[in-house]
C-alpha cells in the first residue's frame, strides 16, 4: 500500500511537469515571433533548464492534493477521491488562469505576468479594453485548452479505484502519516532547490542571454507567486540593496549636492501658461529626432528642432501611474512600488500644480480614458488641482477605442478646455491611441510600418498626426505667444530595435520644452544631459524663477553643475544610468541583466545606485 501511495505521489510531479511543458508549447506557438535569433537547440533548452524549477512549483502543488491520497489509506470512500480531483483540478485552473494571462500580455509587455497585473485586476474592465478583441478570444481558447488538457492527464495517471483492500486504520493511519510527511519533506526540499545555503530563485531557470528564452524557461506560476510576494512587500526588504545606512545617506548627498544657481534661462517669461502633454508610451527609439527609427513622429521631429529637447531621458517605470507621479512630484521609481495606489503616503509629497497655484494658476488633467487605473485620477485630485477629467466626461455619442477616446479628440477639447479657462494656468493632458489595444483611426498615412512592434509604430504614426494638428491649433490661439508646452512620455515601450524591457535603453524617453515663449538663442537646442522624467518638476520651476525644494529627488536639468545619472526600475528590479555607462539589476534572482560601467568605475557606480535606491525607499517608507 506504501509503496502505491508513493507512485501516486509521484505521479503528481508527473502530472505538473506535463502541465508545465504543454503550457511552455502553447506559449511558443502564440509568441513564435518572439524567438526570431534563438537557435532550436537553444530554445529546447527552455525545456531542459527549467526542470529543477518546474519540480519545485510541482512540490508546492502537490501537497495539498497529496493530503487526500494519503488518506485513501486510511479511508477509501468515494468522496476523497472526488476531494483529490476536485483540488487538484482547482490548482490547474488556477495555472491556467496565470498562464492563459501571460500568453497574451507577453505580446504587449515583454515580460511575463508580475505584480502588475493586480494594478490592473483592481479594475477588471480594464484589462479587456486595454486588450484586442483577439486577446480576450485567444485568452478564453487557451484557458479552455489547458483545462481540457489537464483533465484529460489528470484522469490518466489517476484512475483511482473503490475496491482497494484496506488495512485496520491503526495500521494504516501511522503509515499514511509517514508517508505524507516524507512527500512533505521532499517537497519543501524542491521547492527550496535543495540543502543549499540561500534557497532557489528564478535564476536556476536562467540559461540564456536572450530574454524570451528565459522567460520561456522560468515556470509561470513560481515567477507569479515570487512577484506577489514583492507586490505585498511582505520581504521587499530583504531584496533592496545591502549597503550601510550612514553610507548610503552620505553617498546620496553627495550625488545630489551641487551648486542649484545659474543663468541658463531658455524662457522669455518667468510666469507663462504651462500645458503638459504625457505621451502614452512613446519611446524614444522609435522617434526619428531621437533614434536611427524614422518615419514614425514627423510633427513631433519638426517642434523639436524648435525648441529645447532633451535626448538623454529616461523613465522611471514601466507604468502610467508611476511615470505620472515622477514627471508631477519628481518621485524616482521604486522596484514593485506605486506611490499613487498609496494616499496616506502619495499626499505628503508635493505636486507641480501646488506650487503654481500659489502663483495664481488655474490648474486641469485630463484623459480620455478611465483614470481609475492606478488611482492616476484620485492622485491628481488628492494634489488639489482644479478640475480632473476622464472618459466621464465626453461625450458618449463619439466614436472612440476600446480603452479611450481617440487623441484628435482630446486635443480637440483640451483646446476647447484652455479657451474658457483663467489665465495663468497649467493645462495637462494624458493621450492613450498609443496604448495597446491600437484601435485608433487609420493615420493619413496608412499603416507605415510591417513587422516587430508594427501595431505600437503605427499607432505613432496616428498620435503624432493628432499631435501635429494640435500644435498647428494651438498656434491660432491667442495664449499661445505666453505659453510653454511640455512633452514628455509616462514610460517607454519595445521598439523594432529595442524589446528587452530590463535594458536601460528601453526607458529611453522625449523630454521637450516648446513654444514661442522659448528664446530664440535656445530654439532648436539639443540637449544631452543625462536625467530622468523626475527631473522635469525642477528643471521647470527654475526656469520659472520658483524654488524647488519640496522636490528633493527632482534635478534642475538646464543647471550645467548638475550631476548625470538616472534611476529607474525595471521587472522585478532597477537600473542604474550615468554618461559612463550602464547597470541593470533583477533583485529576486540577484542578476544583473546588464553591466557595462568600465571596471576601473563599476564598484563605485554600484554603491551609488545602492545607496541612491536606499535613500529613496527609506524616505518612501517614512512617508
């Protein structure tokens, strides 16, 4: 009997690594595209590297459903069977509902499911207008497909039978109750990857230098699970980086000590109107003034040889929430944490709007989509500005994409928003066409662009129609002549030439200041100072001839003193930028994805990043 239990335990491992593998196939074939470059010896690696993992996700799924096989021991009624199936059924579904998740997202996101999606699940609507058609269909085929198959194993190796011959269950309970305890054992023990001093992470599934490989290899539910433990930050703690307290305060004041006074003013007025436009995922590879991409952002390329551009900005976050929170209140990215989701904390930082209204300006956001996503709207309604729109208040009778509002339309009542408001003001819009599900108006141009990434291209190509007939009404207004516009994106996303969003080039970003109210002598500057989207509170209220002291994270980028560095996060980790060179670091399988400072430099550049990210969580949990 002993020696049937242990098959039957056995054939848990079994059923899971099958489960793993079929779900390892069914991604291959919806991502194929994704594994251009990778040899087949290569990605059958995925298979071969991701055993010990599997194993020890399969330890931690069996435990439960063994429970129920060692009591069949003891007990052998008809319900402890239907106990096991049921179970062991529920645990598959609960896979399949991550990896059917993952299928998709992967296409969008380049990584596998993490923490993000619970920003998302907090409004489930969310995620199906965020997704095609096609998605939510394919999501459904392929939670169907796995389920199926996992019934089908299951009912396999688990033709349970009634009719087994029971010992006295005084005989039988100690050998059930050893028997379990052992699997118990042996479970923990794969799970952990053995006697080992620091226990498994995802880097035991680490074999390749290309990302997809990897993400092929790494099993769906322990990376699930691993990124919800950081999303609760329940041990956060333990994966920021070691450094010693006093080191890391001294090591950051030093970054950030440098003398704030200069003369370097690029605008006319000290008090002009202010319009903010967030642009929705452009990343700055793909822009033609910014990288060797052309043909995607002609407007936006024709106003930045006008005004002053900075090509070397980088996006805290892969998030619309968190680059929201950094471009408004200067806040850095914080591995696997959204300041806005946390009003106790996001209300004792400071916010653009609040230091203009002091100067009597009238301030307004808007977004043709819903702003309840990340709390994006109760974060800028919690900073006091004056008027905060979303969706709610469009008109429903226009045509419009699953996710928003097509941009030519909220440029149109943006326009229409400024002609009726009091000057001065700080007018801010979040444009969205350039977000998945891409739905938005055929451009004039058609679809430009084929291949990698086309359907994110090609949705430039529409905004940056929208934008240029913005920019061509905005020049018939008559606030125009006293107003500096801001460009800048929330993030940035895969390129045709840049997909891994661990590198640091993926976060590459537009930062442009434009308008008539900009000197002649700074129109068509180009500026290639190092900073991130944190620094654009700072660089502006100086120029402004306003303090920025309630923005201690935030650097005057115009200042020629200023140092260059740029943190920034990625999945499940951070990076470190500087003129130098550059670092990425995944915190859970403490890896650095890259590493390129020049030796004679990479120790001390690491210790300023750790010290940089210390300092900045630190001061986020004193909040």
């Amino acid at each position: 009997m002993v020696k049937r239990l242990f098959i039957q335990f056995l054939k848990l491992f079994l059923f899971w690594i099958f489960i793993f593998d079929f779900q390892k196939i069914l991604f291959s074939i919806h991502n194929w595209d994704k594994f251009s470059g990778i040899s087949f010896s290569e990605y059958l690696g995925a298979y071969f590297y991701s055993f010990k993992l599997d194993l020890g996700t399969a330890g931690a799924l069996s435990v439960l459903p063994a429970i129920f096989l060692a009591i069949r021991l003891i007990n052998n009624q008809k319900w402890i069977k239907s106990a096991f199936y049921i179970i062991l059924m529920f645990e598959a579904i609960f896979v399949a509902l991550i990896h059917s998740g993952e299928i998709n997202a992967y296409g969008e996101w380049n990584h596998k499911l993490t923490s993000r999606v619970f920003m998302h699940l907090s409004n489930p609507d969310e995620v199906f207008r965020t997704a095609d058609y096609s998605m939510s269909f394919w999501y459904v085929v392929y939670l169907i497909v796995e389920i199926v198959f996992a019934w089908k194993i299951m009912k396999w190796l688990f033709a349970l039978k009634e009719s087994i011959q029971l010992k006295k269950w005084y005989f039988s309970a100690p050998s059930a109750l050893f028997s379990f305890l052992i699997f118990g054992a042996v479970s923990f023990l794969l799970l952990r990857g053995g006697f080992q001093q620091i226990p498994m992470n995802i880097n035991a599934a680490t074999y390749s230098n290309n990302p997809v490989a990897n993400d092929l290899s790494v099993n769906s539910l322990y990376f699930f699970g691993k990124s919800y433990m950081l999303y609760n930050r329940t041990d956060i703690d333990e994966y920021m980086p070691s450094i010693d307290a006093e080191k890391a305060k001294q090591i950051t004041a030093s970054l950030l000590d440098y003398p704030k006074k200069h003369d370097h003013y690029f605008l006319k007025s000290d008090r002009p109107n202010v319009i903010v436009i967030v642009l929705e995922g452009w990343a700055a590879e793909a822009m033609g003034s910014l990288s060797e991409t052309k043909g995607a952002t002609p407007h936006f390329d024709k106003i930045a040889g006008e005004g002053v551009l900075f090509t070397n900005v980088y996006g805290t976050s892969g998030t619309s929430e968190i680059g929201n929170s950094s471009i408004f209140s200067g806040f850095p990215g914080i591995p696997e944490v959204s300041v806005t989701m946390q009003p106790e904390k996001h209300r004792k930082i400071r916010s653009l709007n609040q230091d203009l209204k002091e100067k009597g300006y009238h301030s307004s956001y808007m977004f043709s989509g819903d702003l309840k996503y990340g709390n994006i709207g109760g974060y800028f309604m919690d900073h006091g500005f004056d008027v905060v729109k979303d969706e709610k208040d469009f008109p429903s009778s226009l045509k419009r994409g699953k996710l928003n509002f097509y941009d030519e339309d909220l440029y149109r009542f943006l326009i229409e928003d400024i002609n009726k408001a009091k000057q001065p003001f700080l007018q801010c819009a979040f444009t969205g066409s350039s977000h998945s599900p891409y739905d938005h108006p055929t451009p004039k141009r058609g679809k430009v662009f084929s291949g990698e990434e086309a359907g994110y291209m090609n949705s430039l190509v529409y905004s940056d129609e929208a934008l240029g007939k913005f920019v061509e009404n905005c020049k018939k207004q008559a606030w125009f002549e006293n107003t500096i516009f801001v460009f800048v994106a929330d993030h940035g996303h895969a390129t045709p030439t840049v997909s891994n969003p661990s590198s640091s080039i993926y976060n590459h970003i537009p930062l442009l200041f434009w308008g008539n109210v900009i000197q002649e002598d700074y129109r068509g500057k180009r500026m290639s100072v190092l900073g991130s989207q944190a620094d654009v509170v700072a660089t502006l209220l100086y120029q402004m001839k306003l303090p920025s002291d309630a923005y201690p994270w935030s650097k005057d980028l115009m200042n020629p003193a200023v140092p260059e560095f740029a943190l920034h996060t990625i999945n499940r980790g951070y990076g470190w930028i500087t003129p130098e060179g550059n670092m990425t670091y995944e915190m859970q399988s403490k890896f650095f994805v890259e590493d390129n400072f020049p030796a004679e430099i990479r120790e001390k550049e690491h210790q300023n990043c750790f010290a940089f990210l210390t300092e900045v969580y630190r001061y986020y949990k004193e909040l």
